[in-house]
C-alpha cells in the first residue's frame, strides 16, 4: 500500500510531487493550482486572463484554487483503507509535528467498528507509542485529558449527541490535527444531524474513507465535498446549479466535466485488480466467482405472483397514464414491495399464509386475502387524489394501521434519503419517512416531500420502536406449513457447504426471512448465528470472533457454518474472512450495498476461493431490479473513473421500469 500512503502524505503536503513514485500527479498538479470555477485565457498579446465559468466573473488577477489538505480515500472495500491511516497517523506522530495546544487526530466511525479500529491500531503500532482514547461510554469524566491522546476514537451517534452541545463540547471546542471519517458514506444525506456535526468540525486535516462514496445518486458527494470544504461547491447552490444539473432527484443527472475536474485532485479509488505501474497487482487476493442463480417459482407460488402482479400493474397503468405515480410514490412502493417479499418467502408478504397450501381449490381464500390488502391500498389512493393540499387528516385508525406497518418493519428505508429509518414520522397526510427528511422539507418548503400537502413540525407523529415491540417470530409464522422454492435451494446451497466445512455468509434485508433460515437450519443440525438490528455491539463483536476464530480442539469446538445476518447490519464495517462463501438472498434497492456486504468476505486476509450467489427469481420483479442494478453500477462506476456518461433517471423513472 505504499503508493496510497505516499499520496496521503503528498495531499496533506508531508511529501514533495517527486517522492510520489509512479503517480501521474503533473496533471493533479495542474488542477490544483487553477481554481476550478476558472479558466484560462491567453489574449493575443500575450496576457492571460482569467475567467469564471459560472457567474461570468473577468480578472487579470491568477485565481488560485483552495487548498484541500486531505481527500476521499475511495479504494474498494478490503483494500486496506483502515492500515493506511494508521500509517500516516503513525508518520506524523514520528515527526512530531502537532501544534502546540492542537488535539490530536479524531476518527469517527461505526459502533460495529470501534474495537476493530482499537485492534488494528495495538496491532500495527510499536508497544507504547501511540495513545488511543475510545471517547464512546463515560465521557464526562474524559474531557480532561483527552488532548494527552494521539488518536481519539469516536462513533457518529456520539458525534451527533456531542453536537447538541457543541459550545461546551471539548469534540467542537478546539482544533485537531486531523479527523478521519470511517465509512463516510454515512453523512450523505446532508440535513442529518451527524452530516451536520462533521461539517462543524476544526481541523488541519480531513479525511474521508469510503468504498462507496456514490452509492444511489450524485447528491451523495456533496456531503463529503462540504466535510472536505472543497471551494464554492461546498455551498449547495452551486452544487444543485453546476453538478447535479437542478435535478430533483439528483440520481443521475450531472456535469461530469465540471464533477471530474473537482475530483481528480481529491479521490484515490482503486480497483482490487489494479496493478502498479510495474505491473504488479496492487493486491494479491484468491479467486472472487459469482453466480446468478436463477430459479423458478413453483406453481402455487407462480399463481399467487401473478394475481398480485396483474392487480399492481393495472393499478399502476392507471396512475401512470394519470400522472399520479409521484402522488401516490410511498403506496406504490408498498405494492412493489409486497411482491419482493413474495419473491423471497410467502409468509413475507402474507402472514396468514400459513393455513394456505397453495393448491388447486384454495383460489376463494388466496382472493381474500388480497382483498384486504387491495381494498386498503384504494382507499388511501382515493384519499391521496381527492386532497385539497390544504386541511388533510388522516383518520386515527389508518395511523393505528401505519404504526402496527411500522412495528411489523413494513417501513425500513425512508423514500426520499433511502436511508434506514431510525425515527419514523408519520404526516398528517399519511406518508412515513425518516424524521430529518420530514423535517427539512417542513423547514425549507413548509410541506410534505412526498405530496407537497402543507405541514408543520406539530403535524408529525414520531414513532420509536423498542426492541420489545417488534413482532417475534413464533407469533407471525409457523415455519412448517409454508416452503418457499427460493427457501429450498438456499438450503440445497447450504447443505452443500457444511458438507464440505466451509463457512457461509446468508444475506438478507428481511429479518423473518433470517428467522425461517435459522429454524430451518436448526432442524439439520446446522451451527448457525444471527447478526440483525437489535444485536448489540458487544454481541456482534462476540458472533463475528466465534465466526472467525480457530479452535485447537476441533473436535470439541467447532466454527458455526452460517452466518444469517441482515444486509444493512453486516454491509459495514465487518471483517468476515471466516466465510469464503456468500448467498444473497433477495436484492437491495442499492446496489452497492450488496457490493460491500461481498467485500466483507472478499479482503485481505482471505485466503480461500471466494463464491457467491445471487438468488433471483425467474420472471418476477427481482429481474427487473437485477437489471436496473447493471445500468447504476455502470453509472456509479462512470461518475467515479472519470468516463463522459450521463443518464437522467430518477425514482419515479425507476419503478416505470420495475413495473414494466
């Protein structure tokens, strides 16, 4: 990893160009020194002018760029980003070049990776020669002497707290020598509180580590360009303006010149099959194969598809032809995603499933069952289209219905950040989404995202779940009476590879899916654990060790084979290299964070051939998502490797697609 500490070193200026051996940085040279916003005009004579293409500005005066002392570390997951830092925490520290009365440098990363950080840091350090503070339990009693810290170790939940006494906090009060964001990914949505936090943070130097610094629209840099205060474009005017193009969306709709030219000085992103410029890999890594499986419903399964498919898609016709999608988008979604579930497991989309064998005769019951479900979504289309925008309330039974969706995890993302909601709000209006999305559009258009109904922040209604609330498995399913064809062959798959003592990772965003997955396990005689939401930090560092660890007893102590874990819980920060085989069983709406889940098992220190697999069901919905995950990678990975490519998706584009 020599060649990224070098331009770490060189970015943050401990380094000249020329030590920076077999980097093309004449050309980050050059970008550097031009402001941006400007170019260069040579006049007949032979004076040089300088003129800024944004708002016409003229002058004869060199505009130089502002200096970005630091960068987005965007090398793909596994490539050792966490090592780097350490090194260069680690040359600085040599040098001795703190400031006096400067704090030392802040990390701020994930719960899941606190110890982690603390465990490479005592493993790649000389015994002794770098203090390391986790500032996470008992703060109070750490602000003292936090500055005789070279390395402070905190998490963004704490960060945000800190934030809300940011005047008295020691975090906001002084100047570090450097912050580091772990997994920065995590302050793309920029009205968040945390985005917020580390935009107020004062420091020498910033940096952002990300495998994934765009994961579903181009809006998602901007954040990282306000932390880095990269010139004009850490103002969101001139993001929307110049960047995004004004797109309301902001997925995909870009000025890629103008986007590459603030890039190319700032990001490192290389490829795990990046060679030196002596040819050498930049990595050596077993063998990554992936499959697409593709499987077929069975017939019950098929039929049940097919009638929800056929009411959803009329449905849709119609308020596409109408120009009511946008209107009635968060509904729609719950349609398209009662067949995922479907796709996936059929007491997912359908609880009461379990007295239904899915034969010839249950037609009547199966046609209740989706009675219940279309009639409500009706309804609350007719509500929706019949709003005067003004005066809407929604009934108290239909929220008492949101709130039971909500405990039963029916609404996971928000449908406007696509983050996971941790506080849902409920409007008067019947919309859920995340707390902050609500509260930006309330502040900034005084209405709902999603309707644009007017709204006050005394119209929302704050739902928190505690983990006692939800909905345990042995009361919504008997796991005996429904099978799933997408069921049997993961556990074909799995079957397989406890035969052959290897390790798996399963993948899914459906809890209850995990819950069917283990009882089925647990009835083979298969070890497996289970890592979701409510698993704790401490259990989560304890299932990941027994996941990992090898016993000298081997025949007292055995390794569990499966690791059924939730796709946005285990996408993170984790180090499964215990595992060389993968199954995802259903696909996420963003693709990249099924990338990051693979790359959890696909890092240094594996050192088995590497398998994974998608399981797809055939001519059903998931294809059309497999499909549309193709074009955003290829998009993502253009907006990143500096190709001219522009595409105008947006949401609304996306679920024509789906639905087609």
């Amino acid at each position: 990893m020599t060649t990224g500490l070098s331009w770490m070193l060189y970015r943050e200026g401990h380094i000249q160009k020329e030590v920076l051996f077999g980097q093309n940085i004449e050309k980050l040279e050059q970008d550097r020194k031009l402001n941006t916003l400007f170019e260069e005009i040579e006049l007949p004579d032979g004076q040089k002018i300088y003129h800024n293409q944004f708002n016409g500005y003229i002058s004869d005066i060199f505009q130089q760029e502002k200096q970005v002392r630091g960068g987005i570390l965007a090398d793909q997951m596994g490539l050792g980003k966490t090592l780097m830092s350490i090194s260069l925490i680690q040359y600085d520290l040599e040098k001795n070049r703190r400031k006096k009365g400067q704090l030392g440098t802040l990390i701020v990363l994930t719960v899941t990776t606190l110890g982690q950080w603390r465990n490479e840091i005592d493993k790649f350090s000389v015994q002794g020669s770098v203090k390391v503070l986790s500032f996470y339990e008992k703060r109070d009693s750490m602000e003292g002497n936090i500055v005789d810290y070279d390395i402070v170790l905190t998490t963004y939940g704490v960060l945000g707290i800190e934030f809300k006494k940011k005047d008295k906090s020691i975090i906001f009060k002084n100047n570090w020598r450097r912050v580091i964001l772990d997994e920065a990914q995590k302050i793309k949505s920029k009205e968040s509180q945390v985005s917020e936090a580390c935009y107020f943070l004062k420091s020498e130097f910033k940096w952002a580590l990300t495998g994934t610094p765009l994961e579903n629209k181009i809006d998602d840099l901007y954040s990282l360009f306000k932390f880095l205060e990269v010139n004009a474009f850490s103002e969101w005017r001139f993001w929307k303006k110049y960047v995004s193009l004004g797109n309301s969306s902001g997925q995909f709709g870009m000025n890629t010149d103008v986007l590459h030219a603030l890039l190319k000085p700032i990001i490192l992103r290389r490829q795990k099959d990046c060679k030196y410029q002596d040819g050498k890999d930049i990595i050596s890594l077993p063998k990554k194969n992936i499959y697409l499986t593709k499987i077929q419903l069975d017939k019950g399964e098929k039929r049940l598809y097919q009638m929800i498919h056929d009411k959803s898609q009329n449905i849709f016709n119609q308020l596409n032809q109408e120009k009511l999608i946008e209107k009635n988008y968060i509904h729609v979604f719950q349609i398209i995603n009662k067949l995922r579930q479907l796709c996936v497991h059929p007491s997912l989309a359908f609880p009461n499933l379990n007295d239904l064998d899915f034969k010839e005769g249950n037609e009547q019951q199966i046609e209740d069952q989706l009675e219940i479900f279309f009639g409500k979504f009706q309804k609350l289309k007719e509500d929706n289209n019949n709003k005067n925008n003004k005066n809407v309330q929604i009934s108290e039974s239909y929220k008492n219905q949101l709130i039971n969706q909500i405990k039963n995890k029916e609404f996971q993302q928000c449908l406007v950040c696509f983050e996971d909601i941790i506080i849902h709000s409920i409007s008067k209006c019947g919309h859920v989404l995340c707390k902050n999305c609500f509260q930006y559009s309330i502040l900034q258009n005084k209405n709902c995202p999603m309707c644009r109904t007017s709204l006050t922040l005394e119209e929302l209604t704050e739902i928190i779940i505690e983990d006692d609330d939800f909905v345990q498995p042995k009361e919504y399913l008997d796991f005996d009476k429904v099978s799933g064809s997408k069921l049997k062959k993961i556990l074909e798959l799995i079957d397989e590879i406890h035969n052959k003592k290897e390790q798996v990772i399963i993948f899914s965003q459906y809890v209850r899916m995990l819950s069917v997955l283990e009882y089925q396990l647990c009835k083979k005689g298969i070890s497996c654990r289970k890592l979701d939401g409510k698993t704790s930090a401490k259990n989560k560092s304890e299932i990941v060790k027994l996941f990992t660890k090898e016993f000298q007893n081997k025949l007292l102590f055995q390794k569990p084979t499966a690791l059924l874990a939730s796709l946005k819980v285990a996408s993170v920060g984790l180090n499964l290299v215990g595992a060389n085989n993968v199954i995802l069983c259903d696909p996420w709406w963003n693709p990249a964070i099924e990338d990051q889940a693979v790359e959890r098992v696909h890092r240094i220190g594996q050192n088995k051939e590497v398998f994974v697999w998608r399981i797809i069901c055939e001519d059903t919905i998931e294809e059309r998502i497999h499909q549309l995950h193709e074009v955003k990678r290829k998009m993502i990975n253009n907006a990143l490797t500096f190709n001219k490519n522009q595409n105008q998706n947006n949401a609304i584009q996306d679920l024509i697609y789906i639905m087609q």
